[in-house]
C-alpha cells in the first residue's frame, strides 16, 4: 500500500529530539510511534491515502486542530493522524483522496517535539500505531532525519523572544 506524504519536506526533526518515531515513543512513553515533520506556517497538508474524514477539529488533548483519517486496505483499518494544524480544510465524515488539502501547518495544542510549526504524523494498522519511517512513501525518497541549524535556531529564537523577551539566541550566538 503506497501513501503520499502530508507535506511538501521530506526531512523530520532529529534524532533525540522527537523525530523518528522511537524518540516520540521515548519522550512520551507511550509505546507509540509518532514522527514530526518540520513546515511552514500555513503549508497545506494533504491526506496521505483515499479515505473518510474520521475527525477535524480542535482536539482537548495536546494535538491542537487534528484531522484523522480512516480506510480499509489488506484487510486492516488504517488511520492516520495529522495534528498541530493552523486551520482545517475538510470536516468530518468527508471523503479525501491521497493528495487532496485537508489541513494549513501550525503549532496549536501542546507542542513537546520540533520547538516551532509543523505536522505531527502517526498511522495505526488495527488500532496498533506503526513505524511511519517504514511505510511505502511511493517513488519519493524515504523520510530523512536531518538537522537544520538554521530553521532550529529560527524556532528557538522565536519562542524566547516570546517568553523572554530578551535578544535572539542568534544574536547571542554570534558574539
């Protein structure tokens, strides 16, 4: 079963910080695997397989505005999870084809991974979640771990100017 990546990078967040999914697993202790996907705000998302809008919405919990998507396929339920979203584009109980806008990139909910906007990504095969890293991504090269000083240092700065406001780590870096 070949699925379609949610966003426009292939990269996500670096090992030991929250991107392949035994660091998520690691981080929450939950024995369930999750990746984060680093984007831009307001990047579409798209649905990674054909299927039925389970939720769209604004979750309690810690996903922020989340979208789950449902299918059958090999004879298992899949679902797929995109979550920490600016704004949704589909609402539950609509049926997406792989590729189609479903969500706009953000940081909403509780964001405990990449430290700035992106997807938080997970699928399950019959309710067990599953190692997104090992699924067919289709012709497209597997996902890659990658460490992007530049855009990690960006994040940063912009969360410490928020709860500081004191000057960039940048700034400070560079002295």
């Amino acid at each position: 079963m070949r699925l379609t990546w949610p966003v426009g990078t292939r990269d996500v967040f670096p090992i030991g910080i929250g991107g392949t999914s035994e660091d998520h697993e690691l981080r929450q202790g939950t024995g369930q695997y999750a990746i984060d996907i680093p984007a831009t705000e307001g990047e579409t998302v798209v649905a990674c397989h054909d299927g039925m809008v389970r939720w769209s919405g604004v979750t309690n919990g810690p996903c922020g505005q989340m979208v789950e998507i449902q299918w059958q396929a090999e004879g298992s339920a899949y679902l797929a999870r995109t979550c920490h979203h600016s704004a949704v584009l589909v609402l539950s109980g609509d049926f997406v084809t792989a590729g189609q806008p479903i969500a706009r990139v953000g940081d909403t909910g509780t964001v405990v991974g990449y430290p700035g906007d992106h997807v938080h990504f997970l699928i399950e095969r019959d309710g067990v979640r599953l190692r997104p890293e090992d699924m067919d991504w289709g012709e497209a090269e597997a996902p890659q771990t990658t460490i992007d000083l530049q855009r990690i240092v960006t994040a940063l700065d912009a969360i410490w100017n928020v709860k500081c406001g004191l000057e960039s780590i940048a700034a400070i870096t560079r002295k």
